[in-house]
C-alpha cells in the first residue's frame, strides 16, 4: 500500500472546527493481533498452560476471527516470517483477506543482542542487528506492508553510573536511519516501553519516542526518505502500547496526543495493565475503561484513522475468545463515546469555571444503566 497520509492528526482546530469535526468523524475500528501471542510463551515462574502451534495452526485460529472483524495480523522477523516461510503467509492473506499489516525485526530475544541490539556497543554485534532490520524492512517493502514496528526492549541498562547516554542513544538512531536509508520509503512505528526485560529500557516513554523521531529523521540521506519528509510526511513514527504508556505511569489519553500533534502516530497496540506494575497484557478493558474511553476520544478528536493492534498475553483462555472480548470492549467503548454531547464537553473545559463538576457527572450519568435513579443533573 502507499505510505499512509498521517499529516491531517496534526490539525489545530478552533472550538468551532472542532465540534463539526466531532459531529462527522467516525472511528474506523479495524483490528490487527500479533501472531506471537496465538501460542503461549514462555515464563520464568510457570508451565505453559496450552500446547505450542505451529505458525500454520495459528494462522487457521486467525482465519476464523475474520467475520468477527480481524483484518491483519502482525509477525516478526525471522522467527515468526521469514524468506523461508513467506509463502505461507502470502497463501494465508490471498485465501482470507487478512493481511499482513507489519513485519518487525527480532531484536530483543537472541543471546547476541544480551548487552543490545542497534545500540550494542560491540560493532559486530551491532551490524547483525543492522542487517536483521534491514531484512526484516525489505520484507515489509516486499509484502507491502504498512509500517515496520521497531521495539528496542534488550537495548537499555540496570546501572546508570558511569554510562554514556549519549554514545547509547546516537548508536540506537544511527543504526535506525542507517536502515531506513537501505530501505527508503518504509515508515518505522516505534514503540517505548519504559522497562522489562532491561531496567531501563533505551526511549522508554512516549515523549522519547517523539524525540527518537525527531533524532532519526535528521539523519536521514536517501532522497526518496527526504522527499517524504520535504512532503511534510513522519518517517520515523509510533506505535504506543497501552499497557507500556501505563508501565511510565503516563496518561493514555495525554500521551497518545504527543505523536497525534506532529502526524506520528501510525499505529496502536491495546490491552489493559494496572498503573506501573510488570506488563501484563491484561485483555482490553479489564483495567480502567475510564481510561480506554478517554483514549478513545482523544483518537476522534484528532482523526486516527489507524488499525487497533491488539496485544496481549491469554494465559487462562482461549486466544480467540480473548481476541473476541479485546474487540468488543473496543467497540462498547467507542459506543459510549461517539454520541456524547461535543459542544457541551468543550465548553466545560474552555469554561471550567461555569462548568464545575458538571463533566463528571455527565460521563457517570453516560454509563449507569439506569440514570434515570439518579439526581436530575443539566
């Protein structure tokens, strides 16, 4: 497909543009999953509590979520795509429709990558995890995907003392632009997550996912990379994670606005996780869907216009009766917010003065399921 034209999220609206925009807006909820999750993974503290699949047995689960709305799946490269086995997958996507939304670089799980992947300090090592993303970007470009999620989890530290920051941070956007530059025209999706497997990992929150952005594009050299750029279009972009946002004790509904503002925000993984904690990839909405309603009208009211990547981690069900409950939470909380009042919210923030207490109310009043019970409230 062609680059997706991210530019209109970044539109500054007056209160008036804004209300209009709300009123004819409409999310489009097409939903992808990565393929990782379909079989069970490893644990440190556990048995798997379901038998391995094959990447074949998972596609045939895949399959029979379509008329449920699945419409592409996510995979890495090369354990879970790769030159060997991608004829499957084109077979899968022909015979289905299901496409194959992102091919990611596996550059957290090899015992090469332990002291990290494009920032390792060891060149060796370094250029390995150059040439994998490299590939994994040519995979992409092959099978005309929509963006290449980079996820930098081995990349990071447990002590800060004595580190160079510095020499980190350059090694990592270096090897970033290096690759994209082999591969011109393929938009990265990066997605932070502040730590797990590291202490710390490397652009660990949203804002530094902005700021890789911005570090990455200005090293960029391949002419049709900075033609895109000129064009005023993000190749350096994001994929924020629920459940990472809220590992960084960060707002969702906030923190998602950061890559909205500059055109970045080229896709989204979901699931629910407890405020800090170890990430859990609790099914969608099993945790705060106060939370997941905000997050939801902050996407409308910048126009995302994106697929809803569902990431999460079944241990006790079914992979496809997750992937069912992680949709249709979706769909309920795009519900409850897509007939809201639109001029009233936004008076109640222009004005909060003449408006105290009053959007509290309206959103408990939105979800009780008899507000007639309650107080009259105007």
């Amino acid at each position: 497909m062609p680059l997706q034209d991210l530019r209109s999220q970044s539109i500054r609206r007056s209160r008036e543009e804004m209300i209009a925009h709300l009123g004819s807006f409409q999310l489009d909820l097409k939903f992808s999953a990565g393929i990782w999750f379909f079989s069970p993974p490893f644990s440190r503290f556990h048995a798997k509590y379901q038998p391995d699949l094959t990447i074949e047995q998972r596609l045939d689960i895949a399959a029979g979520l379509k008329d449920y709305g699945l419409s592409a799946l996510e995979a890495h490269y090369p354990n879970e795509i790769s030159e060997a086995n991608v004829d499957l997958w084109t077979k899968f996507s022909r015979d289905t429709g299901i496409r194959l939304i992102t091919v990611i670089p596996l550059l957290f799980w090899d015992a090469q990558f332990e002291w990290g992947s494009l920032s390792n300090p060891d060149p060796k090592i370094r250029r390995l995890a150059i040439d994998r993303t490299i590939a994994a970007f040519r995979m992409n470009r092959q099978l005309d995907t929509d963006f290449a999620v980079v996820w930098p989890g081995i990349d990071g530290y447990e002590n800060p003392f004595g580190q160079d920051f510095f020499a980190l941070r350059d090694r990592f956007a270096d090897g970033l632009a290096e690759a994209m530059d082999a591969v011109p025209g393929v938009r990265v999706a990066f997605e932070p997550k502040p730590y797990e497997p590291r202490g710390r990992i490397l652009f660990g929150t949203t804002p530094e996912g902005i700021l890789l952005g911005h570090m990455v594009e200005s090293k960029l050299k391949a002419p049709e990379n900075l033609r895109l750029l000129t064009e005023g279009h993000k190749l350096c972009c994001m994929n924020p994670e629920v459940g990472h946002v809220l590992m960084g004790f960060e707002d969702l509904a906030y923190a998602f606005s950061w890559p909205l503002s500059e055109g970045r925000l080229a896709h989204s993984h979901w699931n629910s996780q407890p405020l800090g904690n170890y990430d859990q990839d609790l099914n969608v909405g099993a945790v705060s869907p106060e939370q997941l309603e905000a997050l939801l009208y902050t996407l409308k009211m910048y126009g995302y216009r994106g697929t809803y990547g569902i990431d999460i981690n079944p241990e006790r069900m079914p992979v496809d009766t997750a992937l069912k409950i992680s949709m249709d939470a979706i769909r309920a909380a795009s519900d409850r917010i897509s007939d809201v009042d639109h001029e009233i919210i936004l008076e109640s923030h222009a004005h909060p003065d003449r408006r105290r207490g009053w959007l509290e109310a309206y959103l408990i009043r939105r979800r009780a399921s008899h507000p007639g019970r309650m107080s009259p409230w105007s």
